[in-house]
C-alpha cells in the first residue's frame, strides 16, 4: 500500500483484520474503511489509536456505495478480502481505477457463478490470492525474516503506545477448544481468540 491511497479491509475486527488495518494506517492510508456485522465492532474499530477512519456494516449497509461515498466517488484503491463468494461484485464495484485486491479466505465460499469481466479490464484491475498454506518453508521463512526486519518492532501490547497493537478477545484453555472455536464461528470476536496450551 502506497501513502494516501484509500483501503477496504474486511472483517475488520477479527485479529488479521485488525492488523491489517493498523498496517493501512501505519503505511498513511489515506481513507481505511472496515466492514463488521455489529454495531458494536464497528464501534470498536472506530476507538482503536490507529483503528478504522470509516466503518460498514455490511449487513445493512452497501459497502461499495460507502466506499465510493467515502473517497468522492473514486472507489478504494486496495481491498483485503477474507470472504470471498458473497462481496466479490461489491469489491469489484468498490475498486478504483488501477485497484488491487488480495484474497485471503473463502468465508462465504469460492465458487462465483456470474459476474461481468469487463471492469477488470477498464478498470486496469489487479486480483491476487495468497494463503501461506501453499508456500514453500524457503518463502515461509523469507516471510518471517522480512516480518521481523519490518514490522515486528512496531508490535506492543494493547495497552502500550505502538501503532500496532495486539488485541485478544479471549483466552481459552486447550481443554476447551471446541467452546473457542464455536465463538469464531459464531462471529462474536473482537480480536484474536488464543487458545493456551499449558
């Protein structure tokens, strides 16, 4: 992301979510809009030191007409996609000229029955997938290396002055790991859910 472009960053309040919109603000995002499903969250994101500038709910809410609304009719010029089948026209629709969207899950499903190739082309659209799960341990570990050299130092706790902050919802004990992961699927987390291994 270049300084001043505008981003779209769904569920914005789970933990990557979250990350990725302090990194938005972090490299001067101009604009960092986050959809969530509550009132609540939208909220929550909007209280983060270098939270959310704008919110969606997009269950009751066009998110690409609030995109567009937001940054005067351009549309966002990246978009961090966690829930694919459901928003892909919204994203495509939400995209400014030379836009760039990079998936990173499937929540709602992979499979897209019909949408209009054109905007890709007039729109000079760029659309990427990445999933660490198909990688190499060679680029896994470049990753990393690159992660510590760059980002890793602008990591604190939520309570500390850092313009990255890690913020846990709950812990768990591994004895209870079926309740952590009926939390997450239930869609009620603000932030990582950790499951402790003791």
């Amino acid at each position: 992301m270049k300084n001043g472009e505008n981003a779209l960053i769904h569920a914005g309040a789970s933990g990557v979510g979250v990350a990725a919109i302090q990194l938005a603000r972090l490299y001067q995002g101009k604009h960092v809009i986050a959809t969530a499903s509550t009132s609540d969250k939208l909220d929550w994101l909007l209280s983060l030191p270098s939270g959310a500038t704008h919110t969606v709910n997009y269950k009751t809410q066009d998110f690409a007409a609030e995109a567009k609304k937001v940054t005067g009719g351009k549309g966002v010029d990246v978009i961090i996609d966690f829930v694919g089948q459901s928003h892909w026209q919204k994203n495509i629709d939400a995209l400014a000229l030379d836009g760039r969207m990079t998936m990173l899950g499937l929540l709602s499903g992979g499979d897209v029955s019909s949408f209009n190739l054109a905007p890709l082309l007039y729109k000079r659209l760029r659309i990427e997938g990445s999933t660490l799960r198909s990688r190499s341990k060679e680029y896994q570990s470049d990753l990393i290396q690159k992660f510590e050299e760059k980002i890793l130092f602008h990591i604190t706790g939520s309570e500390s002055g850092g313009p990255i902050r890690t913020y846990i919802h709950k812990v768990y004990p591994w004895t209870e790991i079926q309740e952590a992961h009926r939390e997450m699927e239930a869609n009620k987390n603000s932030g990582k859910i950790i499951a402790e291994i003791v």
